[in-house]
C-alpha cells in the first residue's frame, strides 16, 4: 500500500511541474510585447521599460521561468494588475465561495443521481428507466448558462419566487443565503446529476449480472437488501473514482455560473480576470484550478485503492 | 445476449445476412430509434446551415427600427431581437457558426491527437511517457477554464474560439487512440504484417489505423456535441463570435439583458442549441452501440 501510494505520488510531480510550464507557457506566449499589453496601451515608454525590467522580461525565457517557479514555491503568485493586491490573498478570499457552491450542488446531483441511478438499473428496460435515462441525456445535453438564464426568468421574474443573483455569506444571513444558492446549485448540479446517473446505471448493471447477487438473491434475501446492501455498495466504486473527473466539470460549470447568478466565487473572477486582461489573476486561476484536480485525483486514486485491494496489488 | 446470438446464426444459415460492412452497420444502428431521430435532426440541422441562405426568410444582420424587440408575429415567427433583427433568420445563420465550430474543433483535436497518440502507442518508451504526462497535464485543467484562458489570450473572435476549442479537445484523442493502438498493436494481423516485411509506418497508417477508428469516430461525434457548447459559451461571455455575425451564443449574451421584456429572444437559441446537442450525443450513443464489441 505504501509502495502504491509512493509511486502514485512519483507520477505526480512531473504532472505538476508541467502544469506549471503550460501555465506559465499561457502567459508568455502571448502574442505582443507582455510589459506594454501589462502596462496597457496608453503607458509611456518608460513606464513600459521599467515593468519590463520589474517583469525580468529582459531575461532569457528559462531563467524567467525558474524565477517564476521559485516565487511560486514560496507561495507568491505575483499582485494582479487590476488591483495591485496579491493574487494568492485574493484566490483564498474566493475560494470558499466555490467551495460552497460546489458542496451544495454536488448534494443535489448525488441525491437525485443515486436514486434514479438505482432505479433505473433495478428496473431495467421499464418506463422508469426509460424516463430516468432520456431526463439524464437532456441533462447532460442542456446548456448550463441557458438553464441559468431561464430558471432566472421562470423563478426570479416571472414566478418571483427566488432572488435572481447575488451572494450572501451563510453565517450572515442563513436562509437569505440559501435561497440565493438554490438557482446556481441547481444550474451546476444538473450536468452533474445526469453523469452520475448514467455511471451509475451501468455499473449497477453490471454488478446486477454477478454471482454474489445470484447467491444473495438465492439465499432468500429481500430485493432491497440485495440491492441496497450487496450491489450498490460494488456499484459505487468506479462511481467514486469519477469524482475527480466531476471536480474538473465543476470548476468549469462553476466559471459561467457564477458569472449568470453574480456569486463572488473563482469562477467569476476567472471570467474578470480574463475580460480585464488581468493576467497574474488568470494565471493564478488556472493554476490553483488544476493544482485541485491533480489532488483530488490523487486522492481519488489512493481511496480507490483502498475500497477494492485489487488495484493496489495489480498496478503496483 | 445469447438469443441474439443464435437468431444471428440462424438467419446467416438460411440466407447470408450481412454480417459486416455498410449495410449491417446501418441496419443495426437503424435499430435504435432514438439514435435515428439523432440523426435526422443532425441532418436537419445541417442542411439549414448549408442552405441557409435559401431557407431564412430575411437577412440576419439587416437592422429594423420599426421592429424592435417585437414578440413573435406571423411576419416574424420567432420574434424580433433589440435592432429589429429577425430571430428565425439569425437562428439558422447561428447554426452555421455553431456547426462550424464543432466540426472544425474537433477536427483540430483529431489531426493533432490522433498522430500523435498513435505513434506514442506505437514507439512508446520515453517519447510515450512524455507524451501521457503532457496530456496528465492537460487533462489537469478543468476543460472551460483553458479553453476561456487560451482564447483570452489568443484574442476573442470564432477562429481563436475554434483553436481554444481544439487545444482542450486533443488530450482526450491522443489518450483514445494511444490505447487503440497499444491493444491492436499485439494482435496477430501486426505481427503478419510485420513477418511480410512490412515498414512500420505502413504497419501504423494501413493496418492499425482502419482498426482503432471506431471508438475515435464515437468519440468525435460526442466531441462535437460538447464543442457546440463550448463555442456557444464562449460567445455568451463575448470570447467567440463577434458580432454582427449571429451565433447562438452570442444571441444568449444579448438576451441575458432583455430577459424581462423579450423572453423570446433568449428561449430559441438555447432550444437550439439544446436540441442540437442531443441529437449529437443520441448519434454518439447510437455508434457505440453498434461499433463497441462489448455492447453487441
């Protein structure tokens, strides 16, 4: 298991080291002089030679990059251009945020995906599941900002039920922020739903077709235990390992939703950041974002070693 | 499983049933109705992109003062949008963008991925090491957000948008056809090949090449579902198409601000946007049914 984990961990660091070179890549293989894009059209030329000089652009590409690479060890992503605060200072500020988002909508997608997932296997080739498996292909198919922008006009406009945007810390106002929460959640959680579901489905599927089913139905055990004891327990496993793959979808679908329902969180300030030619910003955006997925992978990973024994042993 | 097997048998004995080539093909996809429909819809939504010219009934770009935001009449089905601009007739133009969009995105992806997973499976050591932690990498960054970075930074506009598009979309061709390659690479017709003397370029290109396309053919046609998409959001946060040129996306941007006054102009761009996509993904999902060994 050590050894398992050891080697995982290996492979994890050249992945770093070449998100690093491609984020840093995205910036300096911008087409143009960096300092005057940074500096913006109006600076003078000195202006522009000085943050040349301050930006080391006067240095050869790689020396640039190791310098880069070394601040960014020290936890220093550079101060974005919009507001000359440090980019790490603001990311934390936002983070939570979309921690938050992404933690409620991930509850709405598991609650309905699992059941319906559930369903829909036990009760393959029915109308249930016919019903179960056309919803989640429209859901994965719907597009996530178009959603957005008509539950807005159905439930905020129209209906007048729910706030139509904004954001509200929860320990401030708690039910204001839940109400708030709901439209994005619901945006972000559909995709997100509709995946697991059809995972969900198939492996049940499979497991379904097994022996240790056969012999738990042949022991006279009741469909809910086979089902809910024996086979959804099996069935969950490569669902689980999806997660990290659902951490990428998330933060992508967190950018527009946040952006459609005004949630101060990454996602909206990747889509600023990126308007405003804030680069620093959408370099620490991109980096924080992929940092997260390569660990969550990794946990994953190790997780699923550790829920099926056989992966460690076979791999390692 | 095994009824269809012994039906499959018999009727070969009786007559002979095609069992490979074009017609089985078709008549096995043709089995799935829901994939059917995918695919008259596509076709559908083609042959207005092509013919759009013919088939909108007024210019898309052509403003009209008189008509603003007007709700949909018998002149104008659909409505009109904020310069009087006929919605109908900038939808089937919008289905030109879009479709150009995910066609040619998806055909960036496979001319770089597909090369180049292929050889990575077929010379692997250190070139194909190299190459599975690059697309580690790649796939480590979540698929809007280097999509919107490479276009930020490429500058917006519908081409830009398209290699932004294609960037992202690579990785998961080269892993597709690396792992074709690597199972079709040990089975025995190589291995003739390869006793016949054949070089291995032509071994890569004439052997294996036409035996690993199946799932990379699923695989683009559910690439250019969610290339659609990507393009349509793209414009909506104003990186794609630019206007005037209509784009379903770009429609949706304007929308967003009228949402309150003309609903209209926001709800037929996401229904086709939305209807579009599925009848992709139905054609991708009826595909794999027929191509993947595993589900016959």
């Amino acid at each position: 298991m050590t050894r398992y984990i050891a080697r995982r961990l290996m492979l994890t660091i050249p992945v770093l080291l070449l998100v690093s070179i491609i984020v840093f890549a995205l910036i300096n293989l911008i087409p143009g002089d960096p300092a005057q894009i940074f500096a913006g059209n109006e600076a003078g030329r000195d202006v522009v030679e000085a943050l040349r000089k301050q930006m080391g652009l006067d240095k050869p590409m790689v020396v640039r990059y190791l310098i880069w690479l070394g601040r960014l060890l020290h936890g220093d992503l550079g101060k974005s251009v919009r507001d000359g605060r440090p980019v790490l200072a603001t990311l934390l500020l936002k983070l939570p945020v979309t921690i938050e988002l992404a933690i409620i909508s991930l509850t709405v997608a598991w609650t309905i995906a699992v059941p319906a997932g559930v369903l829909a296997a036990w009760k393959r080739r029915s109308a249930v599941d016919y019903a179960a498996t056309t919803v989640a292909l429209a859901g994965i198919s719907i597009p996530n900002f178009w959603l957005g922008i008509m539950l807005i006009y159905l439930f905020a406009v129209n209906l007048r039920w729910l706030p139509p945007s904004g954001y509200v810390e929860p320990w401030k106002e708690p039910l204001r922020s839940l109400t708030l929460m709901i439209l994005p959640a619901t945006v972000l959680g559909t995709a997100l739903a509709a995946l697991v579901m059809r995972l969900l489905r198939s492996s049940m599927l499979e497991v379904l077709g097994t022996e240790f089913i056969r012999t738990a139905q042949a022991k006279g055990l009741s469909d809910k235990v086979v089902i809910m004891k024996h086979a959804l327990k099996n069935a969950m496993i490569p669902v689980a390992t999806v997660m990290g793959l659902q951490l990428g979808g998330l933060l992508g679908g967190a950018v527009i939703t946040e952006q459609i329902f005004a949630v101060p969180g990454i996602g909206r300030l990747a889509i600023e950041s990126i308007l405003t030619r804030d680069y620093p910003m959408v370099q620490g955006v991109v980096l924080c974002s992929a940092i997260a997925i390569v660990f969550v992978n990794f946990s994953v990973d190790i997780l699923y070693s550790i829920l099926d024994p056989r992966i460690g042993v076979e791999t390692a | 499983m095994a009824t269809r097997q012994v039906t499959l048998s018999l009727a070969a004995s009786s007559r002979p049933a095609p069992t490979i080539g074009l017609r089985y093909f078709l008549h096995r996809y043709a089995r799935n109705r829901l994939a059917l429909v995918g695919l008259w819809v596509v076709l559908i939504v083609f042959s207005s992109a092509a013919f759009a010219s013919v088939v909108s009934p007024y210019d898309p770009i052509k403003t009209d003062f008189g008509n603003l935001l007007q709700a949909p009449t018998r002149a104008h089905p659909l409505g009109t949008d904020d310069l009087g601009r006929d919605i109908l007739s900038r939808m089937i133009f919008g289905a030109r963008t879009s479709l150009l969009a995910g066609v040619i995105s998806v055909g960036i992806a496979l001319a770089i991925g597909l090369p180049l997973g292929m050889t990575s499976g077929f010379v692997r050591g250190r070139f194909d090491n190299f190459i599975m932690r690059l697309t580690d990498a790649l796939l480590s960054f979540p698929f809007l957000v280097l999509a919107l970075a490479i276009a930020a930074i490429l500058g917006a506009g519908l081409s830009k948008a398209m290699i932004a598009i294609g960037i992202v979309f690579t990785p998961g061709f080269i892993r597709l056809s690396r792992a074709q390659v690597l199972s079709e690479r040990e089975k025995a017709y190589v291995e003739a090949a390869r006793g016949l003397g054949a070089p291995d370029a032509r071994i890569l290109w004439k052997h294996i090449l036409p035996n690993s396309l199946s799932p990379v053919l699923v695989q683009a046609s559910l690439a250019t579902a969610a290339a659609i998409t990507a393009e349509a959001t793209l414009s909506f946060l104003g990186l794609g198409t630019q206007p005037p040129t209509p784009s379903w996306g770009s429609m949706l941007n304007i929308a967003q601000a009228y949402l309150s006054r003309a609903p209209w102009m926001a709800m037929w761009p996401g229904i086709a946007i939305f209807v579009t996509v599925l009848a992709l993904n139905l054609v991708g999902d009826g595909l794999r049914e027929v191509l993947d060994p595993r589900l016959r």
